[in-house]
C-alpha cells in the first residue's frame, strides 16, 4: 500500500480552485499532497524518484485512457470519440477541464452531458415498452422520470418528461458536487478514528497507512450493510503492531449519518416544488449510483412528501478558466511520454514475471519428481508394511503433492497479469 501515491477522488478537485472551502475540506481526508499551484489545486506525488506535480486534468485523462483501453479491447476496434457525463450541478469551468482532459487522453469529446440525461437516452434505447414502466398507471404520450443519482461524492436530482420516446425535457435539476459516498465513508473513519483510540491510547489520524487501511475497511462494512445488518471490520496490525477488530450495525450507520441522508432528500423536494408536479404524478423513479444501494436511503426516496412550486430555470454559461492551449498540448505531449513509459514498465513486469513463473514451474517440476521418489524409496524397503501403513505414507505423499500444486495454482494467476 502507498497511500501518499495513490490518487483518488480528482472529480472533487477538477476545475476548482485551491482555496475553495470544498477542496480545502477534502484534503484534510487524502493522504496525497495537494499544493497551490497559480491557485488551482495540484498533485504532487513521487514519480520514478522524484516529486511531480500533475493537474487533475492530466490526472483524470490517465482514467480515460486507461477506459479507452478497455473498450478498445472489448470492441475489438480503436476508439477516438467519446460522450463523457457529469454531475448536474458541474459548472462551466468543471465541464470545460473535463473536455481538456480528453483531448489530453487523445479522445475527440463529442459532448458533455449530466448523468440523468444519460439514463433518459438509456430508456429510449433500451427496447422497454414506453407505454409502462413499472408504473401502476399507462401514461399518455409523456412519461415522467424522477432521477435519483447518489454516487461517491454528488448528489443529484433531476426531473425528466419523455415525450413519444424520443424527445426528453429536463424540467428542473437540484443536488451538489459534494454529498456522496466518500462523505459516509468519511464519517465511519472519524468514527472508527476515536474508537482505536478509546481504546488504545493512541491516534491514528496522523499517520497516512493506517488511516487508508481504516478506509478501505469502512468502505467494504458500508457495502455488506446494504445487505447484512451488522459488518465486521478486522484489520491487522493497523497501528504499531495493534490488530484492529470491532463491529459496526447498520443502525449505527445509519445514526453517523442520519443528517447527510437528510440532506440528500432537500433535492427531491426542491424538484417537485420546481416542476411543479407532486408525487403522484411521477411515473418512474430511477435510482442511479452505488449509494442508493444504501437501504435507508432507498426508503427515505420512497417516503417523499408530496410538495409543490415554483419552476426555476437553470443555465449554464460558456468558458471559464480552461487550459490554455499551449497548457493542453504540452499535457498531451508529456502524457503521450508517459504512457509509452509506462508501456515499458508493464512489458519489463510481464517479462520478468515470465521469467519467475519459468523457474517456478522447473522446481515444481523437481519437487514432485523428489516426493514420487521417497515414496517408491519407501515402499522398496518397507515391503512387509501393513494396510494402515502403506495409506498413512499414501496420506503424507498427498499432503506434499497438495502443497506443491497449491503453488502451481499461484504460478497459474501470472496470466491475469496481462
């Protein structure tokens, strides 16, 4: 584990900037560096020995591309365009860094669209009936669409018509770039922060391993929780040599972070005042985003009182703070740099990965051939042996054979590696 090199949640950095109170209170959360750089936020990290700072653009463009390899892969064909979403309520500089980060990742960006339009155009493909989607009623000519999209760090609500399966109306957004799964992640940390050291005596808060260790764990109890109703977190040697056990009930999840659930129901009721509609007249409401696995919020979206409102229009308006081009193309040229390296970090791993499992596999070889001489050893100079005798040497010899197989079924994971 390196947790002061292992980059996550740049969608919370991404066209903000440095003193931003959000970026200023995430990063008392992240074990990486982020510094002041001309008042945008940058990573510093450790690179081939030496410190390197990168924008979240470029940052972000790595998981591009690294999603362009995949898809390349699956579709057995190169890929250059891309629609990527965003959150809702992304504004016009956090949209523009993210097309920066494409053409960085060497992606031509078609079009930025918010997540719940995306789910509206995976209904008008999906070969679904328009006439009933799960609705108690048949609609007429226009189905109602309530978007719920709770992931790791926004919360977003949107209210969609479809008309005659084509046409989809965004009739009023709501929701925030900063409530999500990482905000309840975070609360289990905390919470688990003062237990150890209640506990122990000792605080871990400072100490970048343990904490990311805790996090991990947290994340995994969150996950059993929306099916289980008790998870336990064992983690050993978490803080100078102390293993870590304890238990956490979905109850008590719930109570750490009754209020951020409450909050993420304030944009459902904004919408229905905003669209004028009450909750009778949504024909669907579609969940979006592993956080509405969370089996609270699942009822609290099911439990919406009926409100109603004034509607409230939401633009966005054009660029603000992008890169510059001069700024773009030396990302792209320096990213290019970087994935031939890294192509030649993951040829030199795969080769010399190649070269252990040969050797391996030569003194499995000879293992075996030793083991299978013992036991005809054995029975050459034990030719009296009893029945019991003979299957207790039998009994040894599969022991040794199952240990040595165990490591060829290690050797055999090699292939995952490519």
């Amino acid at each position: 584990m390196n947790p002061h090199n292992t980059v996550f949640s740049v969608h919370r950095l991404i066209g903000r900037n440095f003193n931003d109170q959000d970026v200023q209170s995430d990063m008392k959360h992240w074990p990486f560096k982020v510094i002041n750089k001309n008042g945008k936020p940058v990573i510093n990290v450790e690179y081939k020995g030496k410190r390197k700072d990168f924008t979240p653009e470029e940052i972000l463009s790595m998981i591009l591309v690294k999603m362009k390899e995949t898809a390349e892969a699956f579709l057995g064909t190169q890929v250059r365009n891309a629609v990527i979403t965003v959150p809702t309520y992304f504004n016009n500089s956090q949209r523009q860094a993210i097309k920066d980060a494409g053409l960085i990742a060497s992606l031509d960006v078609l079009r930025i669209i918010t997540g719940p339009t995306a789910v509206a155009i995976t209904y008008t493909i999906s070969g679904i009936p328009f006439e009933y989607y799960g609705s108690n009623e048949k609609t007429t000519g226009e189905l109602n669409i309530l978007v719920f999209d709770l992931g790791g760090s926004t919360c977003n609500v949107s209210f969609l018509t479809m008309i005659k399966e084509k046409i989809i109306e965004v009739k009023a957004v709501a929701g925030g770039t900063y409530l999500g799964g990482e905000d309840f992640d975070n609360r289990l940390v905390n919470h688990f922060v003062q237990e150890f050291k209640r506990k122990f005596n000792k605080d871990i808060s400072s100490n970048a391993r343990a904490v990311c260790r805790l996090r991990a764990a947290c994340e995994h109890a969150k996950r059993i929780l929306s099916t289980s109703t008790q998870a336990s977190i064992k983690i050993d040697s978490l803080y100078e040599g102390i293993n870590f056990c304890t238990s956490l009930t979905r109850t008590r999840f719930e109570e750490l972070n009754q209020d951020l659930f409450n909050s993420t129901m304030e944009p459902v009721k904004k919408i229905l005042r905003d669209s004028k509609i009450d909750k009778s007249q949504v024909h669907k409401i579609v969940l979006v985003g592993c956080s509405t696995y969370i089996p609270k919020i699942q009822k609290m979206v099911s439990a919406v009182d009926k409100t109603t409102g004034r509607p409230n229009k939401i633009t966005v308006t054009n660029d603000k703070g992008r890169l510059s081009k001069e700024k773009i193309m030396r990302m792209v040229n320096e990213a290019k740099i970087y994935h031939a390296e890294r192509a030649e970090r993951c040829l030199k791993s795969y080769a010399y990965n190649l070269l252990n499992v040969a050797q391996n596999i030569d003194n499995i070889k000879n293992e075996l051939h030793d083991a299978a001489l013992r036991s005809m050893a054995w029975l050459e100079n034990n030719r009296e042996a009893k029945k019991d005798e003979r299957e207790r040497e039998q009994k040894l010899l599969k022991e040794i054979v199952d240990q040595i197989m165990n490591k060829l079924n290690n050797v055999s994971t090699f292939s995952k590696l490519s």
